[in-house]
C-alpha cells in the first residue's frame, strides 16, 4: 500500500516576504517585490527591474557562521539554505550539527545556474594567475549540487540527497520527486524545494532574448503583468521555497502540524514536437501532464478550485489558459479561479515552482486566493475562454479544498502537483 504524503514545514525567501509569516502578509495584501535595480541599468539592460530577496548580513548571521559566511556570495544557495532551514525548523525539527545522522530523511533541491558571482569572481583570479587565492569553497558553491551538499550537510540528512535542474519546472519537479520517494517507502521524510540565484549574469540572457519587459522602468511594481493586455514580458526575480513532506503515519505519530496533503502528480516532457520547442510548449504534452496528474491525484476535474499558473506575462499566457480549459474540459464560467504568484514577485526561473508551491499551500492552509495585480485589463484571447470573475484582482476569502499547481519551462518540460486541504 502506497503512503499517503503530508506537508509538515515551509519555508521561503521571495522577493516581497522573507518567511512564511511575512510572505503570507504579501500574498493577502497584493505586496508586490519587484523593484528598480540601477546595477542593471548601468550595464545597459533594456529590463532595469527584477525581484531580490530582502536579506540582510544580520538575518544571514542567523543561518551562517562567520567562517561559513567568509568569500561566500552564491546568493541562490543562501536563499535555499536559509528556506530549507525554516521548512525543516517549522516540521518541529532542531539544525544540532552534532545530531545523530537522519537515514529516515532525504533532500531533493533543485536549482538553475549556481554561483554565478562566485564563478565570475574565480575566473577573474585565474586570468591573473591567482589560482591559490580562490578558496577553499569555490567548487562547492558553483557545482550543481551545492545547494543539496550544504543543506543535507546543515541537517544530518541520510537518505537520498540529490539536485534536479529542469528549468522553471525545477521546484515542482522536486515535490513530485520527494513524493515518489515517499509513497514507495523509501524514506518517511524529504525536504525538497528549489532557489535560484539572482542578478546580470543570470538575467542578462533573457535580457539578450527580449523576453522580459522594458516598459515599467519607472514603474517597477507595475512591471509584471500575467495574463494582462498590456503584458510585455516577464519580470526576473530569484529567491527559494522548501517544504518538509512526510508520510501522514511519520506526521501523525510525532504529532506535526499537517499544512496540506500532496494527492500525487506529473512529470513529461513535450520533445520539441508539435509546436514545443526550447522555449515553447507543445500543447499536447501540457494537456496530457495535467490530465494524468488528476488521474494519479484520484481528482476529478471538476473538483480544482483554484489553479496556480506558470503565467508568465508573454505571448503564451492565452495558450497555458486554453491548455488548461482543455485539459480540464471546463470554460468560460464554469472554469475554477486562477492565479499567478509572478504578479507578486516575477519570474524567479528556478526557483518559481517552489515559491508557487509554498504560495499554494498557504491558500489552502488560510482559506483565501492570492490576487492577480497589475490585471485590471485582461488579455482579450483569455476573455474569450473564461470569464473575467475566474482572474480575481483582490484578494478573496474562499473555502478551497483542491489546488492544482503546474510549471512550465526551458526545454519543453512540464510538471502538475494537486494540493488538498487538509482536515484531521
């Protein structure tokens, strides 16, 4: 018999709230986290504005000592250590170095391109020859891996220990992929999530692309626009969410505070047929990832009251939309409501599916559905689809029960996890 799988903790760095609590404050209030970067406007970007985490020397004090903190600036590891310390703490569990090895617990977290500063700042010293002053943390803090190797090492871990990369389906690919672990018994527990490094030599490419919008400049909260008319690309942001699953017989017999339960979920890929390329989806394959995740979840599609979106704020929101009113082969009035955290904090690429997730959780958990700002004047392909009332602008209180949460990224690559409230 498969393990039915629980959420126990939460953590997340995101660019409007750094913790649950204060990112909970955001999400209710509409608190946008995108803001003005003059960094990048010196470099001559055409999108000056992005989503950074607020975190200062004294908060990473907390996480960090002093000797961990020295020539450390891989900002996509910090962010991932400091969310998967909160996940794991707010479990119920203790961070004792000297603790005794956990084989119960295992860590799926993802990430993009890692250590970027850190990379740029070693290739600089080796082109003057320097190559004894790089230090002694320069492999770990630009190998994939990093981000898993410093967490699992901060917390004992003793079960599989790994890092996923699949673009901006990487942290909703780590759910599924923790969840899998757990059903078929092989561990009681796993921190998963995904962070992503923030800053020019991560953004700069997609500057490169014209995929990110250059019109809100001046206006930076006004920038991300999902599904809006008047979207003109995305807006890039960085952070980390983490979430502690567990099997709801671990849960219940240590007594944890159970948030939500994942029903199950799906991982596919488009191959770059039919439409999909390296940064297109092909319809077919998203269709059929929803479809066999409500299958999997034993859900029925008339039971998603909220989905939370890949929804960029690009060419291809109207396409997520009918991919979705097909999938679930529900339309215009009858279509559940839906929503785009990226109205809140930007694109954070590797990062977005975990942040999203947290997001979705936390909607369930207090009962209401986060707002989609800047969305006033919805896109006319996506009015023909559903109606305007399904893309709430305020925030609302709403009994929910199921939410279904899909990302979307680089490479024709497609992940679906159902969420459902849970009632003991």
């Amino acid at each position: 018999m498969n393990q039915r799988v629980v959420i126990t903790g939460l953590g997340v760095v995101a660019p409007n709230g750094v913790g649950v609590s204060q990112f909970t404050d955001a999400l209710k209030n509409g608190i946008s986290g995108i803001t003005f970067h003059q960094q990048l406007k010196d470099l001559n970007f055409s999108c000056q504005i992005g989503g950074i985490p607020k975190v200062t020397d004294e908060l990473k004090s907390k996480y960090f000592s002093d000797l961990q903190l020295r020539g450390f600036n891989s900002s996509g590891i910090l962010y991932g250590c400091m969310a998967g310390i909160d996940a794991w703490k707010d479990a119920g569990f203790d961070m004792n170095p000297d603790s005794e090895l956990d084989f119960d617990t295992g860590l799926v977290f993802g990430t993009g391109t890692s250590g970027v500063e850190k990379f740029r700042e070693a290739i600089y010293k080796l082109d003057d020859g320097q190559v004894r002053r790089l230090g002694s943390t320069v492999v770990l803090q630009t190998m994939a891996s990093g981000i898993s190797a410093y967490l699992s090492g901060m917390l004992g871990l003793g079960n599989q220990v790994t890092t996923n990369s699949s673009a901006c389906t990487t942290g909703t690919e780590a759910v599924l992929m923790g969840y899998d672990r757990i059903t078929n018994g092989k561990a009681k527990r796993m921190l998963v999530g995904s962070c992503s490094d923030h800053g020019p030599y991560v953004w700069g490419g997609f500057d490169a692309m014209r995929v990110m919008t250059y019109k809100h400049n001046d206006n930076p909260e006004k920038g991300s626009r999902p599904m809006s008319a008047s979207a003109s690309g995305f807006v890039p942001g960085s952070g980390a969410g983490a979430l502690v699953l567990e099997s709801l017989e671990s849960a219940v017999e240590r007594g944890a505070t159970i948030y939500a339960e994942v029903l199950g979920g799906e991982v596919n890929s488009g191959g770059q047929r039919q439409g999909g390329t390296l940064t297109a989806p092909n319809p077919e394959a998203v269709q059929r990832c929803i479809k066999n995740a409500l299958k999997s979840s034993g859900v029925s599609p008339n039971e998603v009251d909220v989905i939370n979106g890949h929804l960029t704020a690009t060419s291809k929101d109207a396409l997520e939309i009918e991919n979705w009113t097909k999938a679930l082969r529900r339309k215009h009035k009858d279509f559940p409501l839906i929503n785009s955290t990226k109205s809140l904090v930007g694109h954070c690429l590797a990062a977005a599916g975990s942040i999203e997730c947290v997001a979705s959780i936390i909607q369930l958990k207090e009962q209401f559905v986060v707002p989609n700002i800047n969305c006033e004047d919805l896109h006319d392909a996506i009015k023909e689809l559903i109606a305007v009332s399904a893309v709430p602008i305020q925030s609302m209180d709403r009994e929910i029960q199921v939410v279904a949460k899909a990302s979307f990224g680089f490479g024709d690559v497609n992940a679906c996890v159902l969420f459902k409230r849970f009632i003991p």
